[in-house]
C-alpha cells in the first residue's frame, strides 16, 4: 500500500525486517496455526527463472497450482468446488507476463474466489487498467500488494556506484589498467556533493541513507513532502507543485 496521503506506508522492507522466518518456522511446529491456505495461481512466463521459488520453496501451507500467461491457461481450475479442483485463492503476477494489464482483470472475474493479489515488481505500472480499479474498488474484498521494500538495498547500492563512477572517473582507470599505464589523475569527493532523489519512496530513501553516510547533501521531490519533514537524511524536501 503506497498511497501518498498516508502518514505511514504498509510495506517490508529486506534491510530492516528482522524477523526473517519467524512465522514460517510457527506454522511448521503448529500447522493447526494455519487459517487458509494459499493456493496460488501464477500469471507469469512459466519460463521465468525469477519465479524459481514458487516451484521449490513456497512455505508451509502454501501451493502452487499453475502458471500461465492467460486466462486459458487456467481452464483446468476454473470448475471450482468441483471434486479435485483446489479453489485459487491468491494471484501473483510477474512482469514477464506480457499483455498482464489486459489478463489481469479477466483472471479475477473467472475467479471470484481470489482474495489476494500480489504483484513481484515494485512497479505496478504493467498491470494498471480501469478494469482492474474498477474490480478491485468495487467491494470485491481483494487486497492487492507489490514488492516495495524488495529491491530498495540493492538500488541504493547501484546508485553510489553510479556516482562514484563519474567522481572516480572509472572509464579512465579501467582504460589505464588494460594499457598498465599507471599514470596518477585527480578525481572528485562525493562528500560535500548534493544527491537529487525525484520520488522519494522507499528506493530513494535507502539511496539517501547511504549518501547521507558519504557525507553528502540529500534534496528529495516527492507528492507529499510532509511526509518526509523530519527525515534525518534529507537536508531538504519539496513537493511536486514547487516551482
């Protein structure tokens, strides 16, 4: 849930979770535990390697029944509360599904039974349709998530290296290694440097507490800069209506 307006986001986030298992490793010593189980269609390329852990190591309780990128794919499950055919209850989508924003919305009014939606990117702009909104604000009970918090770490990571990149001239020391030409340059400091983050969500809030660690200056853009006010990292925050 990233809605703008709220105080606080509802999200996991890999680098400050710090109870990894802790309920997994519950549910295996008290299966009773259980209230549902997760029976899981997956709209994705069955090809996707990215999904490997759908196939091998879905938690207790939980169920992979197929994958596919259509509704056609699905046939075989759609004869719900038939003898044999489990009842789909959650829907994860992967961007490698390549028409999901058109699929999406078919697959959830074949299957009513569909409490959960999850998506595996943390963009959700490949599955964004008016049906979709439609469905899902209709009272229909469906809970719809993405993986914000998932890749923050790593991005934050890439993007001081992208900076030390240019402040260390890389190309040039990678040029001067492959001619073993040791000849000494100057190269910038990223302390005292200002990092512009446009969107500061959670990707752009973990690249601001690693800048904040170099020793450089944070100014963020986001919707709601209010929300942002007491930011330890950010030496400055406006909103997209700053002129």
């Amino acid at each position: 849930n990233a809605d703008p307006a709220m105080k606080t986001y509802k999200y996991w986030n890999r680098e400050e979770y710090a109870r990894k298992g802790r309920y997994d490793y519950l549910i295996k010593i008290s299966p009773e535990s259980i209230k549902k189980e997760a029976n899981i269609l997956s709209l994705s390329d069955p090809d996707d390697e990215a999904n490997a852990e759908l196939q091998d190591s879905l938690p207790f309780g939980s169920k992979l029944l197929h994958t596919g990128t259509t509704l056609e794919d699905f046939a075989a499950f759609q004869a719900q509360g038939s003898p044999g055919v489990p009842c789909a209850n959650v829907l994860f989508v992967s961007p490698s599904c390549p028409k999901a924003a058109e699929q999406l919305p078919r697959v959830l009014k074949a299957f009513p039974s569909i409490e959960w939606v999850h998506v595996r990117s943390a963009g959700i702009d490949f599955v964004v349709s008016d049906e979709l909104t439609e469905i899902v604000e209709s009272g229909s009970g469906i809970t719809v998530t993405n993986a914000k918090g998932q890749f923050s770490s790593s991005l934050a990571e890439y993007t001081m290296m992208a900076c030390s990149y240019f402040a260390k001239d890389l190309p040039r020391l990678m040029r001067q290694k492959n001619s073993k030409n040791w000849e000494k340059y100057d190269v910038e400091e990223l302390r005292g440097k200002t990092l512009g983050i446009v969107g500061y969500g959670d990707v752009g809030r973990a690249c601001a507490k690693l800048a904040h660690v170099y020793g450089m200056r944070i100014v963020a853009l986001r919707r709601n800069p209010k929300l942002s006010s007491q930011d330890p990292y950010c030496g400055a925050v406006y909103g997209t209506d700053k002129k």
